[in-house]
C-alpha cells in the first residue's frame, strides 16, 4: 500500500478521485462537509427525484465510459425516437418543431472557431444574425449563461457541437436519478477500502497528499489561494410534479431566452409516483434580474408545453444556480487556462471549474482522473517539511 491520500469533498469530483486512487493502491479517507454525499450530483429523495439541475450524462465521452466500466450508471436509458417527436423549439414566443435554417446548417458543420473571438461575431459572420441569435438561445442548457454570444468562440462551439450536432443524441439517463449514481460510488469507493467521513469539515488542509475536490470558493479558502476563481453561470432552476397528460412535450429548447424545460418521467417513469410527471427546467438569468422575475419567465415555457400545469402541479421547488454550473471560457481563454489541477506541495484540485477538457460534469470526473493519477506517482511528503 502506498501512503495515505486525502480527499476533501465528496461530490463528484471527489468520489471519483478516492475510488481511483483506491484502485491504484492508496490507502484513501475522503471527507465530506455535509451529511450527505453528492454535491452536485444529489437528487430529492422519493417520490419526486429530481436533480440539482437539469442533468444528463454524455455517452460519447470519458467520464461515461469510465463510470460504465464500473456497473455505476446501470440501467439507463437513451433518448428515442418517439420522446423527439415531443420536442420543440421556442421561437419568436411560439412553439416550433424546427429551428432556423441557419441552425440547421450549424448542427451540420465543421467548422472550426477560434479561441481568441466571441461566439456572437464568429457565429454571425459564418451562418448569419438569426443563426448566431437562436444558437445562442439552445446554448442556455450547457453554459447557463444568459448571453453565450459573448463566451469564447471555440468553448460554445464545442458545446453546440456535442450537445447538437449531426449525431444521434448520446445523452443517458440514469435510472433514479443521479443520486444513485453516487449511492452506487460511495458503495465502491468503501468496498476499496475507502474510509469515508460526512459532517467533517476542514478548515486546514492535513498533512500528506491531498486532493481538494470541492468548489472553487470553498478551495480558496482552505488553500488561502484566492487565485482560485473562474467565470461561471447563473440560473434559476426549477421543478415541477404534475398530473399527466398526454398534451405535454418531452423538451423545449428556448431560442428566445436560452431556457430549457424538460419531462424527465418520459425515459425513467420512476421518478414520480404513477400518473405523474417529473418536470425540470432552467432559464439564465440576466444581469441583476431578481429570482422572481427570472421565474416567472420560466413559467411561460411551462405554459406551452404543459398545459393548465398550474392546476396540475402536485409538488414543485426553485433554486438559484450561481457560480455552481461549471466554467465559462472567456475569449482568448480555454480550459488550460483555468485554475491548475497541480497546485503543489502535494496538493491537486478537482472540479467543474478548473484545468480539464469536458462538458459541464464531465470536468469534475475528467480533472479527478488527473489529480488521481498526479497524486498516485507523487513521492509522499510532509508538508511541516516541504
């Protein structure tokens, strides 16, 4: 056995950390601040599970492959045919089955956008004003930002790309939620030996080699680092229980506000009891908007794909998501240039803001990856010493 490796926080990031470097040999404790594991990554308990967020995994990329080789995220399900058929656009304050023609060209391209320039011109320049305007809009549910036109050129394309490309979508849902994708890691990472601490909060960072996985606002005060900062979104989220009915859709993309609402019930009925519908949505806010106005926004994409939902709804909650939706790359940054994963005198950072490839929650697993590994090949030391 190799010498012990901590690991601060619990969520993603943090569960994929302790169970690699568990697999890798490490003796691993792994505290979390809360009583409960997750982060991020909690759902509700029954008989409404719902997400912290309008999630959904990604099955073409690494942080998939890696949780599937793992039994962690079986059974799941895909999108199919027959839930597209329930998708619409919001456009021009209606519903429509296609977006513009424009978009339709850059969900088949492949092109490449530069670093160095906005999305909003590049975009405009290559496919045109209503093209760039509309894409902005489907941008919402992958940078919950309100004005995606302004974010790095190559960082939203790469998002579009994945997220609405030519492809079949590769997006998973996990069966009960996310919540049992981290019931399913806490069960793996103590099976390996992991010794796992809840309501044990640090306040200093303990000796040998560390892994902090928890926010950046969290790290720069354990690290005393207030380097560690990042730009993010900042979006009211909210979710609703409701009677079924077979007039509502399964997903409305908003091309207009870059909101987003979508049934959850329709690929995993469990998520609510029989007869019911689990409703999750997400609308940017906008800069000084109040939660209340944001809201009710959001309220009126509910009122075209679920009709007379006010007087349906069985339960509902709302939060506001700020600095807690993932990184936003600036023009002329990318995701090299966020906060390092290597910090030093046996101290690595994992999480969704900081230096790995990847969309949305696909940084915290990716960046925890790499900090297992960067703390696996490190010589152990004493940091009274170093």
């Amino acid at each position: 056995m190799t010498e012990n490796i901590t690991i601060v926080g619990g969520g993603l990031a943090g569960l994929t950390a302790a169970i690699a470097c568990a697999e890798g040999g490490a003796t691993v404790v792994l505290h979390e601040a809360h009583h409960t594991l997750g982060g991020r990554a909690r759902s509700t308990a029954a008989p409404y599970v719902a997400n912290d967020g309008t999630h959904a995994f990604y099955a073409d990329g690494r942080p998939w492959r890696w949780l599937d080789e793992r039994g962690l995220v079986r059974p799941y399900a895909a999108v199919r045919p027959g839930h597209l058929a329930r998708a619409r656009f919001r456009r021009d304050g209606r519903l429509t089955v296609r977006p513009p023609a424009g978009v339709l060209r850059m969900m088949a391209g492949r092109a490449e956008a530069p670093v160095d320039e906005d999305f909003g011109s590049w975009a405009t320049r290559r496919f045109g004003a209503e093209a760039a305007r509309a894409a902005a809009g489907m941008l919402g549910i992958v940078t919950y930002e309100s004005d995606p036109g302004r974010l790095s050129a190559a960082f939203a394309w790469e998002r579009f790309r994945r997220a609405f490309g030519p492809r079949y979508p590769a997006v998973r849902y996990v069966i009960g939620g996310w919540g049992r994708v981290i019931d399913r890691m806490a069960a793996r990472a103590r099976d390996l030996g992991v010794r796992i601490e809840t309501g044990s909060r640090l306040d200093r960072l303990p000796e040998g080699r560390v892994i902090v996985a928890t926010s950046l606002d969290a790290a720069r005060g354990l690290l005393g680092d207030d380097s560690l900062r990042w730009e993010s979104g900042r979006a009211v989220l909210l979710d609703l229980a409701v009677r079924a009915d077979r007039r509502d859709l399964f997903l409305v993309s908003d091309l207009d506000e870059g909101g987003f609402l979508e049934r959850y019930t329709l690929p995993d009925p469990s998520l609510a009891p029989e007869g019911e519908s689990l409703v999750q949505m997400e609308m940017p806010m906008r800069p000084g908007e109040s939660r209340a106005a944001a809201i009710a926004r959001l309220e009126r994409i509910a009122d075209l794909a679920l009709p007379g939902w006010h007087e349906r709804t069985t339960w509902r909650r709302d939060a506001v998501a700020a600095g807690r939706t993932g990184a936003l790359d600036l023009p002329g940054a990318t995701w090299r240039d966020r906060p390092a994963v290597r910090r030093g005198d046996g101290v690595w950072l994992a999480g969704d803001q900081v230096a790995a490839p990847g969309l949305l929650g696909e940084v915290s697993i990716n960046s925890a990856l790499a900090a297992a590994e960067a703390a696996l090949a490190a010589r152990p030391l004493s940091r009274r010493a170093a």
